[in-house]
C-alpha cells in the first residue's frame, strides 16, 4: 500500500536540517506501523511526505501503486485516499461538527449533501459523539475534537490512515476515547501509519514497529522484538528513557 524508496528531505531555512536520509520502508495493506522516535527525528516530515504535504528532495513514494512524486499525479486524488490526523486538531472552527465532517465529501468526494450527511452521522456514531453533530468545535473537550477530526478525515473513505501524535496535544482523561476509536479501526483493517508516544498502543495494536533519530529509520521489528530485545544502541537509550 506505502513503499517508500530511498527517500531524503533536506530544509533550508532557517538552517540547513536532514531531516529525512534514505529513508525505505513499506507498509502492506491491512497493516498497523508505528513510528516512534525522539524529537526532531524526521517522523512528522515521514508523514508529510507521504501525502505531499512535504515534497521529497529524492527517491520515491508510491501509494498503491500511484507515483507520488510524479508531477502527472493529480495530488488532490491522492490526499483523498491518504487520510491524516495531527496532534492539533485542525477542525473548521465557524463550521459545525457536522458540517465539518461533510464539507470535503461533498467538494471532494462529490457526495449530495444527504449522502455526505447520512455518512457523516454514521461516523460520528463510529467514534461515540453522535449528539455532538450541531455543535461548534470549541464547546468540545480535546478528545472529542479528535474524534471528529478521525471522522472528518474516514469520510474520505481512505485507504490509509496517517495519525501524527494524536493524543500529544490531549488531557491524560482523554486519551484513551481516541486510542479506542485508533484500535477500532486497526481491528477493523485499516492500514495505518502511526506516530505515537503511547508505547501501550503500539505494544498492543502494532504489527510493526519503526524507530527513527536523526532522520533515519535505525530499526525496525515486531512490537516483541522492540520492547524485549532491541538490537542498537540507540533505541535502547530512547527506550530506557521514555519507559
Ligand atoms: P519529529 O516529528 O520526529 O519531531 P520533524 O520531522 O518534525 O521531527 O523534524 C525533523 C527535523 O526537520 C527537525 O530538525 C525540524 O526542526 C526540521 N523541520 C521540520 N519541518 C521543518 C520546516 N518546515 N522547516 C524547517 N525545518 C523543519
Ligand atoms: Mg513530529
């Protein structure tokens, strides 16, 4: 579903950062990849690349099939296809919940607004916040801007589903409603790409683990193989510390 090649991004300003070096990796469709890494690291940028929020410098990025980088790539297709999720919600602040998961069906998607809006109120009963439709965002707790933030990007109907630290940015109380709606999703098939801290969540949820620092992916494994017997040093030491 993602193969990333040989993959580097460099920015300039305000200095010079690598911060992706000949990055490869694939994710298979159906699977759950979690990102983990300290800060700075390239995981956000790795994100971003892959649905050209950033450009990539070098390499490749193929989604299904689909030549990212290609300039004959209609990028707008892709981004329907690659849902994302980032730590600060990003909701339409003047538009209601539900008009906020309607909105791209309708301009992107070419839904009619009864369509949009029967699908909008199925999702927002999927993430638990179905009474939550007419309301704007800021009478929301940061947990239940999540969830409609999930839902806005799944009514999309994507095939992938990027998450940048989505619970970073939320009260400890709250954090837990939005990994059960994560882990709904990933039982349900959905092939995503995770960056979290939640270490709970990638043990359990994972099939595949990747640590990254200094904008390389230094290993990658099982959440087994990661949690009981990483191989380099470095991920050691960013274990050791943040468990
Ligand atoms: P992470 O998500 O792992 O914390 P990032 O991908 O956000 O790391 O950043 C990797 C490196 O690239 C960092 O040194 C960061 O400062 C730099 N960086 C990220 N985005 C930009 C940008 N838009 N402009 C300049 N530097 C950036
Ligand atoms: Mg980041």
């Amino acid at each position: 579903m993602i193969t990333v090649d040989n993959v580097s991004k460099t920015f300039h300003v305000p200095h010079e950062v690598k911060a992706l070096r000949n990055v490869s990796c694939q994710v298979t469709k159906g699977e759950v990849v979690v990102i983990i890494g300290p800060s700075g690291s390239g995981k956000s940028t790795l994100l971003r690349c892959l649905n050209r929020l950033e450009h990539a410098d070098t390499g490749h990025i193929y989604i299904d099939g689909v030549d990212i980088l290609d300039r004959k790539t209609n990028i707008n297709k892709v981004r329907a296809e690659v849902g994302m999720v980032f730590q600060s919600f990003n909701l339409f602040p003047h538009k209601t919940v539900l008009e906020n998961v309607t909105l791209a069906q309708m301009v992107v998607r070419k839904r009619s607004q009864k369509d949009a809006v029967s699908k909008a109120m199925a999702l927002l009963q999927k993430v638990g916040i179905p009474d939550k439709a007419s309301v704007y965002p800021d009478r929301l707790s940061g947990g239940q801007q999540q969830r409609v933030a999930i839902a806005r990007a799944l009514a999309m109907d994507p095939k992938i589903m990027l998450f940048d630290e989505p619970t970073s940015a939320l009260d400890p109380e709250m954090i837990g409603e939005v990994l059960d709606v994560m882990k709904t999703l990933a039982r349900e098939g959905m092939t995503m790409v995770v960056v979290t801290h939640e270490m709970g969540f990638a043990r359990e949820v994972a099939d595949r683990v990747l640590f990254m620092d200094q904008g390389c992916i230094v290993e990658e494994g099982t959440p087994e193989h990661f949690f009981t017997n990483p191989t380099h040093q470095r991920t050691k030491l960013f274990l050791s510390q943040i468990l």
